[in-house]
C-alpha cells in the first residue's frame, strides 16, 4: 500500500511541473522515476528536476528512454491518468533488464546524494518501503518497541547501510540490494534482529545481533475477488484500517482480520 501512496505523490509533484513547464509525453517518465524514491523525498527530487528540464542533454536523454519504452507499451501514452501509466511503465520496466539498468542510472543522477537517509518506527509501528531507491551516504533503519520495518524490492545506495531492531522489533529485508562504491549486498527474505551495518560487500553484526532466513511473519495476503491480482500486506498494518484499494483495478475491498 505505501507504493500506492509514492504514486499518488509522484503524480501530484509531476502536475506541478506540468503546470511550470506545459505538458510533455516524456514527462509521464518522470512521474514514474518520482514514484520510485521514498515519500518523503519525492517532492525535493521533484524540484532537483525543474531545474535539469532546461538542460538539452537532460532533455535528449529523457526522449531516448521514454522512445524505448512507449515502443515496448504504447499504453504508456494511451492511457488516460498519470497513475495509469505510471503503473504500465513499471510493468516495461520490469519486463526489459536493458530499460531497468537505464531507469536506475537516470534515477541515481537526478540530484547528489544526501548525506543520510533514517527510517526510525517505534511503539509497534509499521513503516514499508517498496520499489524504491534511495541514494545517500549513510542509510539507517531502526525498530524499536514491537515495531517492524519492511525493506521491498529497493535498492539502497550507500556507503555504510545500519539495520538495529531492538524490543521484539524487526527489520525485514526481501529482493533487495544494499550497495556501495566496494561492491553489494543482496538480500532475499532476510529477518534482522539486533544491530547489523552493511559497508560495501560486507555485513556486519553488532552485540546481540542476529539473522533468520524466511519469509515475513506478518505477511498476509489474499488475491482480489474482481481482477484476481495477488494482495499483500503486514497485518499490522492492516489492522489500522477497514477498508483496502486493489492496486491494479482500484476496487476497495471491506475486509475483516482474524483473530490472533
């Protein structure tokens, strides 16, 4: 669900750009580059890229990709919402690893890396990152008091990355990469406990620290009764809600959690 909220986020910054500079094709791009970084910092990136939009080679480099893409899908420009084709773009995307190698190369060079990017959850929390990619010189991601941390499907891009999950917290970590500039680290349905550092290719662990392979605890999933997309999400944090929006065809779904 936190990828559907970068979307709408994504989509929104786009507009405004939309607005500034008139609206292009090659722009429904950018709204999916936007929706890859986390919440947070799409709207900083989004005016990294107002500034870039006046740069022919910036320029010409967008056109390039978004000409491979709308070749691969011409959905891309058919459909009628932003969000729309935001979601067929990733879809390309994911199908083609010479567009995926592009994409994640335009991403990394839309502005400097910051110097730290923190994701702090406590008191039984829940925060998920998903699709996304993070640049910064140091990545910390802390649970605290019964609260979990979900890493998805991302790529973080730092020199020393910091996973602590203290108080029967966790941190998990599924298809992602942690890399830096002496190589990287890839993790698939890893649970960590303790503290742990990530620096280049290796992992470090902390006192009290440990490690367990498998899947996540707390997944729960379920396939849409209207377009039978497979659903998932940390019951935790379903349990905040009543109600979810299928991803692909937008149905809201009334739904009831067992009893522990």
């Amino acid at each position: 669900m936190s990828h559907i909220k970068s979307i709408e986020v994504a989509s929104n910054t786009t507009r405004k750009i939309w607005e500034n500079h008139g609206i292009k094709e090659p722009m429904r791009f950018l709204g999916f580059c936007l929706s890859m970084l986390p919440v947070p910092g799409i709207q900083q990136a989004g005016s990294t890229l107002e500034r870039h939009l006046g740069d022919k080679a910036f320029e010409t480099q967008l056109e390039e990709i978004w000409s491979e893409i709308a070749e691969a899908n011409d959905l891309v420009s058919k459909v009628s919402t932003l969000e729309e084709a935001i979601q067929e773009i990733a879809k390309t995307i994911e199908a083609s690893p010479t567009l995926e190698a592009k994409t994640s190369q335009f991403i990394a060079s839309l502005g400097s890396s910051q110097k730290e990017f923190s994701v702090l959850t406590e008191n039984q929390g829940y925060q998920e990152l998903r699709s996304s990619i993070i640049n910064a010189d140091i990545s910390a991601f802390v649970a605290k008091g019964g609260s979990t941390n979900v890493i998805q499907n991302s790529t973080v891009n730092s020199e020393r990355t910091h996973l602590h999950a203290v108080d029967n917290s966790k941190n998990f970590v599924d298809g992602t990469t942690i890399q830096g500039s002496g190589g990287a680290v890839s993790m698939q349905g890893i649970t960590t406990q303790g503290p742990k550092s990530v620096q280049g290719s290796g992992v470090g662990f902390g006192a009290g620290g440990s490690t367990s392979f498998g899947s996540n605890p707390n997944l729960v999933s379920a396939n849409c009764p209207v377009c039978n997309e497979l659903l998932q999400a940390d019951k935790r944090e379903l349990a905040k809600y009543s109600q979810v929006q299928c991803h692909k065809c937008k149905t809201v779904l009334p739904y009831k959690l067992p009893n522990a």
